[in-house]
C-alpha cells in the first residue's frame, strides 16, 4: 500500500513520516507548498506541476495559514484515497477555536464558558459582567501566539478596542486557573496515546512549548481521557493533539490541533508517537483496501450474473461468459465454484450432452 505525508517539512512530519515507512509499501514525503489543486473542466491536485500520483493512505498536516489548500486538496482526495485521519471539513473546523467550540457543545464537551456577541457595543456589556481575569483569543491563533489575558474590565475594553481598530475577531473565555499548566493529549483513533504537562514561564499564563513553557509526562485522569477522544471524534478527527485544562470542577477542553508538535513530547514520553500514529493509520488503510475489494469482487460477480434461478433450489445464477478450455479441460471461471462450493471430498454425478454440462452435487 502506498502512502503519502504532505507537510510544510516540519520534524514532526518528518519523524512521522519514517514512522510510516516501516509499515507501507511505499511513502511520499510532499511539500505542501509545491501543492496546487484546480477545479471546474480539467480538475486535479498538482505536485510540483504534475499530476499527483495516487495514494492508499494520505496524512495531510499544516497550520491554520494553510486551511484553505490542505482542505481542497483533502476534499478532492476524499473519493479517490482509501483512508485519510483528517477529513476535508476538519481543516476549516478544527483550525478554528470558535468552530471547534460550537461542535464541542453540540457533543456536550466541557469547556470554559466562552462568548460570542454580533457587535463591539455588545461585548463591551459583556465584559462588564464577567468576573476576571477573562482570556481573549483570536479564533484562528496558535503556539499562544493568538491569546490575551485581562485581569479588569479596563484592561479587557482597552485590549478589545485594540483588536476591534486592526479588524481581528476575537472570543472572550473564562479563565481557568491551572497554575498556568495545561495537558496536552495525543490521541489516535479512540485512545490517547501520550499525554503530557505544560507548565508556563514565570510571569507568563501561556503554557505552549512555543511560549517557552517546559513539559513534564503526566497521567491523565480517566475523565480527561474520555472527553480528549471525545473531542477527536466530534471533529471527525482520527489523529490530534487535544489541549485540556485541569479545573477545580473536573477537565474542559480549549482546542484541538491537526498538527501537534512531536519533538517536545517525544523528549518527555517513552511512548513512540509517530510509530503509534503509522501503525493507526497503516491498519484503517489496510481494513478500507480490503473491505474495497472484497465488495469490488462482489459487485463483479453480481455484474457478470444474470438473475436465472437454478432448477433444484431456486437460489442459484447463470452466466454468460466465453469458455475458457485447455487441452480436453474445461477451465471454469472462478466465481462458478465460489458459488457452487465444490468440494474434492463430495461426489458430483456429471450429466454432459452436445452444448451442455451439469455438473450436481450427487445425494446417496
Ligand atoms: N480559558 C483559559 N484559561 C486559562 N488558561 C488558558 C485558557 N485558554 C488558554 N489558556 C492558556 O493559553 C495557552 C494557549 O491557549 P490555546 O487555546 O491552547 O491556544 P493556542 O492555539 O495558541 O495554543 C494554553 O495552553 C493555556 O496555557
Ligand atoms: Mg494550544
């Protein structure tokens, strides 16, 4: 089976990838800016001007920055590739905080209690409501790069009028005191795979890695577990790291991310990540191809077969086919003794005249 990784070439991808060589047949490693997809008349995915080859298994991986192409390019793979972790949508969802939320709440996923409002008047009022200190995000940040925190009401109006002149969305969350830790877990298909803690920087509330935090391995609770699967499949997702904050009334989810960072983690765990998420991926393929093929074989025996019962028991086929025959043998196509299960151990009575056999199961 042939796979292939596109990327922005990130280690991460990269360790995956050679993960994923010890268990396809074959695997390509495509850059995903070298990517180009067209749609109308003569539609197709390029790679580096030619058409893309084709792909049993394809692991589509990038930053929000690239929504829109990796979701083309998973949209115009998803009738052609047996099995990708990441559906098309999920590109548009999952890349997007406020997106992820409203498909949480639709699953009844904890998380902090988190405002939209239409217009800047509105969430003014909002913000003399809440108790603080809030968190502001932009809907489509990442690494903590997209993510404020207030402790006052002025502080919250000054930061919104801000966002608000430089045309950025925003959603205003409660904030949840961890101790400026947070729990990032890797979950593939219904299992979290590796889980580990963030712990900000001194005067820092942002416990990314890419924000200077520092991991330590961590076990989660079964209740944190359970809501970080839950999450993946929410999303539609079979492959992502799952963000999780411990709060005094049990864990609530942030966000998911399609591209969770792996060197970090793979310093702190003595789980082997990439390999898990190869052998995932590997075995969803190998299970799709099979199961493709076994109802391909199906189809083919219902497309040759024309319905005619069969005199004795009403349930058989005949078929029109051209013989194939060697030397004296008649060599009979293949689905005839799939359908009539003969067997070296029954004995048959052979009736044969010009233009005709019947071959019967012979009843002493
Ligand atoms: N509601 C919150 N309460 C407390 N801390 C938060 C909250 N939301 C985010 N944080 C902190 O900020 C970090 C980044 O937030 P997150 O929503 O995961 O965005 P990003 O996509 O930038 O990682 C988290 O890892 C966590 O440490
Ligand atoms: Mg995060």
């Amino acid at each position: 089976m042939k796979a292939a990784l596109i990327s922005l070439g990130s280690k991460s991808s990269l360790m995956t990838a050679e993960a994923m060589k010890k268990y396809f047949d074959e695997v390509d490693v495509l850059q995903l800016r070298d990517i180009e997809v067209s749609l109308g008349k003569e539609s197709g995915i390029l790679y580096q001007g030619e058409p893309m080859k084709d792909y049993d298994c394809v692991f589509l991986k990038g930053s929000f920055r690239y929504a829109n192409i990796l979701r083309s390019i998973a949209s115009m793979l998803e009738k052609k590739v047996a099995y990708m972790p990441i559906p098309a949508d999920a590109f548009s969802t999952v890349h997007n905080k406020l997106l992820s939320h409203l498909k949480m709440q639709q699953d009844n996923i904890p998380m902090p209690r988190t405002y939209v409002s239409s217009t800047i008047e509105a969430a003014k009022r909002l913000l003399n409501r809440v108790s603080y200190p809030i968190v502001m995000k932009f809907p489509e940040g990442t690494q903590g790069k997209g993510v404020m925190f207030a402790d006052s009401v002025s502080s919250a109006v000054s930061l919104l009028d801000a966002l608000v002149a430089l045309n950025q969305p925003v959603i205003i969350q409660e904030y949840v005191e961890t101790g400026g830790t947070d729990i990032r877990a890797i979950v593939v298909g219904d299992k979290v795979v590796a889980s580990y803690k963030r712990r900000a920087q001194k005067e820092d509330k942002r416990s990314n890695i890419h924000a200077g935090g520092s991991g330590e391995p961590v076990l989660l609770s079964w209740e944190a577990a359970k809501i970080a699967v839950q999450t993946a499949k929410c999303l539609g997702v079979d492959i992502c790291g799952v963000d999780i904050l411990e709060s005094p009334l049990g864990p609530v989810i942030i966000e998911a991310n399609l591209s969770p960072g792996l060197q970090g983690i793979s310093q702190i765990s003595t789980v082997d990540i990439p390999d898990s998420m190869a052998r995932f991926m590997y075995e969803q393929t190998k299970k799709i191809v099979e199961k493709t093929r076994n109802v391909g074989a199906a189809a083919l025996l219902r497309d040759i077969s024309i319905d005619q019962p069969k005199k004795n028991n009403g349930n058989g086929h005949a078929i029109i086919s051209p013989l194939k025959i060697n030397g004296d043998r008649i060599i009979l196509p293949d689905f005839v003794n799939k359908m009539a299960k003969f067997s070296e151990s029954k004995e048959y009575s052979i009736k044969a005249s010009e233009g005709s056999v019947i071959i019967e199961e012979f009843d002493m």
